[in-house]
C-alpha cells in the first residue's frame, strides 16, 4: 500500500528514472528480454518499457508480480543496499535500523511508498510506510490484488479500505487491520490530509 511525504520532512523526492534503471539492471543481469519478463510476470511489455524509462507510475502489485518473475525480493527493485537471503554459510545480521529520510521510495498518483528495512536479507515480509493520496474509487482502473496477507496500521488522519466482495472498514489513527491481499482492495484517505499508513505485507 501507500505514502506522500509531509511538507515537514526533507527526504529527497523518489527518483522513477533510478528505480526504472535498478529494474533494468536486475533484468538484464537475469539475461531476460522485456517480452521474456513481461511473459514471467503477467505485465505488459509495453508498462515494462515504461517503468524502466521512468515514463509512469505503478501500483505495488505490479511490482511484486516484477519481483516474483525476477525471483528477488521487491525491495531490490528500490534499494541497491538490498539483498538476496545469504548463501549456506552466510552471516545474517540480526538487526538492521532504517529512518523514513533515508528510505528509497515510489510516488504513485494513489500512494506514495517509502520502503523500509531493505537492508536486511532474506525478508520475508515488505514493510513501508505510505500516505494514501486518492480520495474515490474512480481514480483506480480496478482493485489491487496481491498474494499473501497484509496488515496496516494508521499513523494520521483516517482511512476506508474498499474490498473487491462490496465490505469496507474505517480505520482512525492507532487502529489497525490485517486481511487477505489476494482479495481486491483500495485505500481511500477520508480525512482532511492525506492519512500516513505502516504497513507489512507478506507472501505467505
């Protein structure tokens, strides 16, 4: 899910065209052609071309479609510090630390993403602090799905996440939520400012 940087915060804006070359990089270094990861992933080869040009903006499920067909952890896709789980053998470390100023993100036209922890391994689960820029159902084409479960707690403002089955819940600043992510769903801000969201996403 998503996150727009308050106008108190100094982070560096998010950098498409660096993500659009990491995307390229990883590909590349995978020996896959566009129409080879496009068929991987289920992507259009032409939304392919234009994230690695940094043309648009896509919603994490694409992403992590991406990620799946390149077999690496989403966050590989946003942070070169990312890596794989270690070889046999491999020194995990036990703790990593990440600040919000320092995370690598993704400005989306619904959600803004600051990814968080991508240093550490192996994860097993994508934590991200988000803002949930959209306000209506109408901005999305269509609901967002993803495997695995997923949970969000509210940091500010209120949100209403839509499902795809015609339920919705309201979440208000401290409360929280887990659902099933392979069900369609959107976030929808219902405040006076863009709600600031955590949420941790899993696979599994």
């Amino acid at each position: 899910m998503p996150v727009k940087p308050s106008g108190k915060r100094s982070a560096a804006p998010p950098d498409r065209a660096r993500m659009g070359e990491r995307l390229r990089e990883i590909r590349k270094g995978r020996r896959l052609t566009l129409k080879a990861l496009s068929e991987r992933s289920g992507v259009a080869l032409s939304t392919l071309s234009k994230i690695e040009l940094g043309q648009i903006s896509v919603s994490y499920e694409k992403f992590a479609a991406v990620a799946r067909a390149l077999e690496v952890d989403i966050a590989q896709l946003f942070d070169p510090r990312a890596q794989a789980a270690p070889v046999d053998g491999g020194k995990r470390p036990v703790v990593v630390r990440s600040t919000l100023d320092a995370a690598p993100g993704y400005d989306s036209q619904n959600y803004d993403y600051r990814m968080l922890a991508t240093d550490f391994p192996g994860k097993r689960m994508t934590p991200l602090h988000g803002t949930i820029v959209a306000r209506a159902l109408s901005q999305f084409p269509d609901f967002i799905r993803h495997a695995g479960q997923e949970f969000v707690m509210v940091l500010s403002g209120s949100v209403r996440i839509h499902f795809e089955t015609g339920e919705a819940i309201e979440l208000k600043r401290q409360e929280s939520a887990y659902f099933d992510s392979g069900v369609g769903h959107i976030y929808l801000s219902t405040g006076k400012a863009d709600a600031q969201v955590v949420v941790v996403m899993a696979e599994r």
